[in-house]
C-alpha cells in the first residue's frame, strides 16, 4: 500500500504525515486509526475488537485476527477495510468526499463472493450474482454496461492472461519483486531504498 511513510521510506516524498490527522501515515493508521476510517470502523459492530488489536504492523494485526476470530469475520472486517481504503483515495487523489456508510455497506457484502461461496457457481450464475450485487448498491442505470462487460470476451481474455502470467512467476501476493527473472523474497512487503541498494550494487558494481 503506498501509504505516504512508506513514500518517504522510498524517497518519493518528503512528509509522511496524513493530509486528515497530521500524524505519520503507515498501513495502520490509514486503515484503523485514520478520523476517516474511525468513521466507518465506529458503526460497525467490530469496533471495540479493534480497540484491543495489535498495531505495530499490518502482519502482526493479520495474524492476530485469525486467532481471535474465525474466518467469515476476518473476510468481513477486510472488505471494510478495502472501503476505508478505496475511501481514502477518493478522497486523496479525486477530490471526493464518498459517504462511507454507503461504501462501506457496499464493500462488506463483497463477501458474499468469497471462497467456497462460490465453488460451485457456473460462469453464466457468477455474472448473474455480480450484475444483481452492484445493481442493488448503484442502480439499474448501469446494468446493461456491467453486463456488456463481464461477458465482453476481449476483456476476459486479458484477465486471463495477466493471472496466468502471473501465476507462471509465483506471484502470490503484492507487491512481488524481481531481479533478472529472480523472485526476491517476502512477498508483499515493502522493500526500501537501502534494501535495494544491498541487491542491485552487487550486480552492477564491478568487481575490482
């Protein structure tokens, strides 16, 4: 997540702090403890399980939900907190101001899709279930488009292609870094401008 501490960590910007709270924003703070993600996480009903969660690091906060609840409620609790996100760069970079209600109402039927939920589906009830989700949450106005375009086969083509090239790298999670075809490791997490530099000065460096 390009979350502006890790920016700063890059060298892509200078100031860490959030544009809403003034203080230094990592994953955690955009995702829980931001004034607009506290909007949404003190309506729902898993707001004071995150008053006792861990904050020291996303993974840290990962592994301590799966213990403490079971999974449907951790699918829930990050389909809010994709909302909070999606709601923070509206808010960012387009200058919106989205009723996170309404979003986060929106996100958290998402997991309805999720899993063994839909294992059995076929394709044809997949769009169906879809095209009935996002109707109910935005209108009929729509519903023509989205249907043209789950079944537009230019488009399904082109996910397929990205998932299996991919997948025919290990990539199991973002961001996924290579260095002349090889995987370096911990998937997923932030590498820094020192880190780089301890695996690029190798190879270009030469030997004396």
């Amino acid at each position: 997540m390009a979350v502006k501490e890790r920016l700063v960590r890059r060298h892509i910007i200078t100031d860490a702090s959030c544009q809403f709270c003034g203080v230094s924003e990592t994953v955690i703070h955009s995702l829980l403890d931001c004034v607009i993600a506290r909007e949404i996480w003190n309506l729902s009903e898993y707001k004071d399980l995150l008053n006792d969660a861990p904050r020291s690091n996303f993974g840290e906060l990962w592994t301590w939900l799966g213990q403490k609840v079971d999974a449907s409620v951790v699918c829930a609790m990050a389909a809010l907190m994709w909302a909070v996100w999606k709601r923070r760069n509206m808010m960012v970079y387009q200058g919106e101001r989205p009723n996170g209600v309404m979003l986060a109402a929106g996100f958290s039927r998402l997991e309805q899709f999720y899993n063994e939920k839909t294992s059995n589906w076929t394709r044809n009830e997949a769009v169906d279930h879809i095209v009935d989700f996002v109707t109910k949450t935005i209108g009929e106005k729509y519903k023509s488009d989205l249907i043209y375009g789950l079944n537009d086969p230019n488009t399904d083509q082109k996910t397929r292609v990205s998932f299996k090239y991919a997948s025919s790298w290990g990539v199991i999670g973002t961001p996924s870094f290579f260095v002349n075809g090889f995987a370096l490791p911990d998937e997923g997490s932030a590498i820094d401008y020192k880190a780089w530099m301890k695996v690029i000065d190798p190879l270009v460096c030469s030997k004396k």
